[in-house]
C-alpha cells in the first residue's frame, strides 16, 4: 500500500515501524487497607531496584559513547534513588498515611521538585529535571506502565506518530532513527526542520498513519517525493535502496566542497550560513562547510522548563556558538515563542488567531523584562565573536524603532555598569510578514540587514497555516507573489546599501537557490545538511545565467510553471542534485 504525504527532509528510509504515542500517566490516591502496607512497600523496594539496574546501565553506557561528563548525570540519578531521607519519607507515607506506593512516589517528588525548581541557583534548578526524571522511571517501574521514550529505542525504526514536539525529539537518539512518518506538519513546520537538521529523512502529513499501521511492520520512507510504502515487495526495496545509495553518493561527492567558498563561476560570492536550534547544532554547520550562522533559534532556551532561562545562562549559550563560530558572523535571533511554538514558562492565553496573534516581537514588547534579559544576555556574549541581533516577526516601522530604543536603554545600562560589549553590533529585522516586505524600501534605512523567514512570509501571503497538511497544496514559496516580494525585498535593501539574507526553509531548496542567486541574494542560511547541496548550485551556474533565469522565472504566471522552468533550467546546465 501506497500513501501520499509531504515531503519533510530528503532521504530513503527502509526498516521498521516503531509507533510512538505519548502516554499520560495518572496516579489515583487510593486509600490502602493495613494489611496491604507491606505489599505496597515491596513494590517500591523492587522498583527501587529495577530503576537502580536500568540507570547503571544507561550510564556505562553513557560513559562509553559521551564520556564522564554527561555520565555524572545517571550518577546523580542513583543517588537520589538512594537517598535515605527521600526513602524514608515515601515509606512514612504508605506506612503512616495509607497511601499506595505510587501516590507516595509521586507526592515526594513533586514536593522534592517544586523545591528546587523554585531555586535561584542554575546548578540546583537542573536538580529539578533530574528528580523528575527518577520519579518518572520510579513510577513507570511501580505501575508496570510501558512508557517508551524516544531515548528508550534500542534498534533502528522508523518513527510513527502523530506529531513530534520539540521535547519529544531532544531526547532522540539519531543512531536508532531511520526515519520520521507523522500525521500533522508540513515542510516548513519543526519536525521538518529538526529532521533536515539531524539529516533524518522524513514524510510528514500523512492522515492517521498511526491507525494504518502496527510496531514491527515495514516500511520505506520517499523523502523526496513523500511518500509511504506499507510491507513493500522485493521489487520495491531493490528500487528504493538503489536510489539510498545514489543519494548517499552524490551526498559524500557534495562533502568534497565544504572548504571551497559558494562562487558562481563568473566569481559572485554568495554567503551559505547555517541555522541553528541550539549551540551544539553549530558543529555540523561549520562541518559542512557554513560560513557562519544566520539564524540562531533562541527558542530552545525556552522549551522543556517550567522557568524561564536567567540571563547568565543565555550568556553562556551565545558565548558557546560565538566562541565556536571562530569568529565567523552568528546571527541571534530574540525569541519567536506564540503561532505554533508555545512553551511552558511563558503563559500564553488562549487565542483564537495564534499566528495572527501576541508573539515573537510583539511578545518582547510587551514583557519588556524577558525582552531586555535576553538583549543583555546577547550583548554580553557579543565580545567573545561576531554576533548580529535580529528582530522576529515585524509587521510595521514602529515596532523596529521601539525595539532599538530597548536595545539603546540595555546598552547605556551595561555601560554605566562597566559591562563590556560590541557597541557597533549590528541588528537587522526578519522579513515575514507581507507588511513588511512590502515597505521594504520604507525600513531599509532603520536596519543594517534584512532576512527574509520564507516560512512565515509563505504562510502570510497564501493565507495558509503553514502547520495545515490539507491546505499544503497552497503552500508555495515559489508562488510569483512570493518571489516578487523576495525580489523587491532584496532590491529595496540593496538599494540603502543594506545587505539580505533568506533563513526560511527556502533557502535550503538547490531549486530555489539557483533563482535567488540571480535574484541578487547576499546570504542563504540553511539547514546545515542543505548547505554542500546549495553550495554545489551556486558554484555551477554564472551570475549572468542566473540573472537571466530569474528575470524569465519573474514573468510566469504559477507556482508550477516556476518550478518545471527551474527544474528544465538545471537540466541544461547539467546540475544533478537529485531535486
Ligand atoms: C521563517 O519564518 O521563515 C523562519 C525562519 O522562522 P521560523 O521558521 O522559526 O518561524
Ligand atoms: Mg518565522
């Protein structure tokens, strides 16, 4: 069976099911009768040492892929598990309150973290997740309830499920992780992102695959076309591990270009960069040959935690991807939370509109203390590299020249502070919102750079969620409405002596990069794993080729006829990039 989805990260895929499904668990008080104190104590001494045995092992093994530092956790995880007073509290509750062992487990921890949790120091507020996590893998261990994690798969899968947040793929162990098949998402939303990030290939807007499907059964995975096969024939797997392999070629020929610069062949330097959802992404970026970041998430510091990230340790996450950088540009963006990306820290109520509605900027503006946390969080690191600050979601003039004065008022109170900072740091605003393409040429002069978010832009001008796989037929970045924007976004900028980059999904598309170019884009930042692919486009073509292509690209009338005509364009000029 045959199943048509899109197509989030490029790839084959081949190999099992593993259906991922979130399972709350709930703990009920029940009252224990006197005699049952003794069953009920025996079940927390076995799962005490149950818990004991999987932590150990989680940590040798930690030990021996990752090193002492990340197996200290798992250490710290025993001790809790084998710390008198916490035991003996559970205890006093089954034995003297009646309560049954889970209630007790589940009453001491959360006691134990929201203790924590409330601290001021960093170090002891991380206690907090580890307390959670040991009385998760306790209770789990008490009730018999299976409940996998994404860090719990031991063999290679295909991941199905429904949807895939952020929290649930930070656990992930990309050894074990062939694939991803989810119902919900589309290109641009953040499993697609992840699965591009981690180089996972992925098919996403599959309507109720978790139905269709068990664990165990087979599959293959088409991330460029988007689709599923269910239990394939001989034939088929012969078929599809032909084209893996032909991929996996072109993929390692493409590495051979990562220390060669992104020049056309009539010598125009384009800047490749790479985007990044935290800092340990930037390894892969500078691996593949970026040469810089222009897009640095800052949501991740967000994500996961019930508090919100202090100031010192947004410092030491920019410090990290600055200092890594070695001194190539890092462009952070301040936080994009609200549409689709909500998080626990920040309560957000309910809205009608959420991509229409209080996020990103709008957010900043309004909480002003989060907002300048962050800016001098930025600031700070900004002497340990180059960093440039972006401004997310800018609809109107005002919105930018009120977050430069929050800036200038961050800056004179680091200076009369003595703090030391890049005082010529450079801030430039995302292009995603039609208003403010449209009156590129009003702003240009109030920033030092534009980037152009094609994923929001898209999802504003079509007037289609971006999130919506039934909508994902109108979802076109390459919409002529779309790169008239682009076109008149970059001319504007160019025009003030400005400079535009495009962080959106597009520009990480071979396709795309071979119109942008001629279109006079100064900067493509990307997926890491997009950058040799894009990079091998712009150092196929002439400037004056491309320029040529973009004018007649400009002229048509769809969305279809720009893609066939980009696609022909690449077949004369004999560019395989397996599109
Ligand atoms: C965009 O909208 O194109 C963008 C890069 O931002 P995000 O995907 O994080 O919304
Ligand atoms: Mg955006």
């Amino acid at each position: 069976m045959m199943l048509e989805g899109i197509a989030g990260s490029k790839g084959i895929a081949i190999g099992k099911v593993f259906i991922y499904e979130k399972v709350t668990m709930t703990v009920s008080n029940n009252i224990i009768a006197e005699e049952q104190t003794s069953l009920e104590l025996e079940k927390l001494k076995k799962a005490i040492a149950i818990s004991k045995q999987q932590i150990s092992s989680i940590k040798e093994k930690t030990l021996i892929e990752f090193g002492e530092d990340k197996a200290q956790i798992f250490e710290a995880h025993l001790m809790i598990l084998e710390d008198p007073v916490v035991i003996k509290e559970i205890k006093g509750l089954i034995i003297n309150s009646k309560i049954n062992a889970a209630f007790a487990v589940n009453t001491v921890i959360n006691n134990y973290y929201g203790q924590f949790a409330e601290l001021d120091d960093d170090y002891l507020k991380e206690r907090a997740a580890d307390i959670k996590d040991v009385g998760s893998r306790l209770l789990r261990n008490i009730t018999g309830c299976e409940y996998k994690t994404l860090a719990d798969l031991k063999e290679e899968v295909i991941i199905v499920a429904h949807d895939l947040t952020p929290s649930d793929t930070a656990q992930l162990d990309k050894r074990y992780v062939l694939g991803f098949a989810t119902e919900i998402g589309g290109k641009t939303s953040h499993t697609a992102i992840l699965a591009n990030t981690l180089e996972i290939c992925a098919v996403l807007g599959l309507e109720n695959i978790t139905k269709k499907l068990k664990n165990g059964d087979y599959l293959i995975l088409d991330g460029f076309e988007g689709k599923v096969i269910i239990n394939p024939n001989d034939e088929q797997i012969k078929k599809y591990s032909q084209k893996k392999k032909e991929y996996e070629v072109l993929k390692k020929g493409l590495l051979k270009l990562v220390n060669l610069p992104a020049v056309t062949t009539d010598g125009k330097c384009i800047k490749i960069a790479g985007n990044i959802g935290n800092p340990n992404d930037i390894k892969a970026v500078i691996e593949n040959g970026g040469e810089g970041v222009g897009l640095f998430r800052t949501e991740f510091l967000y994500i996961n935690r019930d508090e919100l990230p202090s100031e010192e340790e947004q410092l030491q996450a920019y410090k990290k991807v600055a200092e890594a950088a070695g001194g190539k540009p890092v462009i952070i963006r301040t936080l994009d939370i609200g549409g689709d990306k909500q998080v626990d820290c920040l309560i957000i109520q309910e809205e009608q509109n959420p991509f229409l509605g209080y996020r990103a900027i709008r957010l900043c503006l309004d909480q002003r203390d989060i907002f300048k946390a962050q800016l001098r969080a930025i600031l700070r690191a900004s002497i340990y590299g180059q960093i440039l600050i972006m401004f997310p979601m800018i609809a109107d003039i005002m919105e930018i020249r009120v977050a430069k004065d929050v800036l200038k008022e961050v800056k004179v109170e680091l200076s009369q502070r003595g703090v030391k900072y890049d005082r010529n740091i450079k801030v430039g605003i995302m292009i995603e919102i039609p208003s403010a393409a449209i009156t590129a040429d009003i702003i240009a002069h109030e920033v030092d750079f534009f980037s152009i978010g094609t994923n929001d832009l898209c999802q504003y001008t079509l007037a289609v969620d971006r999130t919506n796989e039934k909508l994902s037929y109108l979802y076109q970045p390459f919409h002529p409405s779309m790169i008239r924007l682009i076109k008149h976004v970059i001319d504007s900028s160019h025009k003030e002596g400005k400079f535009t980059g495009m962080c959106g999904e597009m520009a990480g598309d071979p396709l795309a990069a071979l119109l942008l170019v001629g279109m006079g884009i100064d900067e493509l930042s990307m997926n890491s794993s997009s950058i040799p692919h894009v990079k091998n486009i712009v150092r196929s073509i002439s400037y004056e080729q491309a320029v040529e292509i973009a004018s007649k690209a400009l002229k048509l009338s769809t969305s279809d006829e720009i893609i066939n005509f980009l696609k022909e364009s690449a077949d004369k000029l004999n560019i395989n990039n397996m599109f």
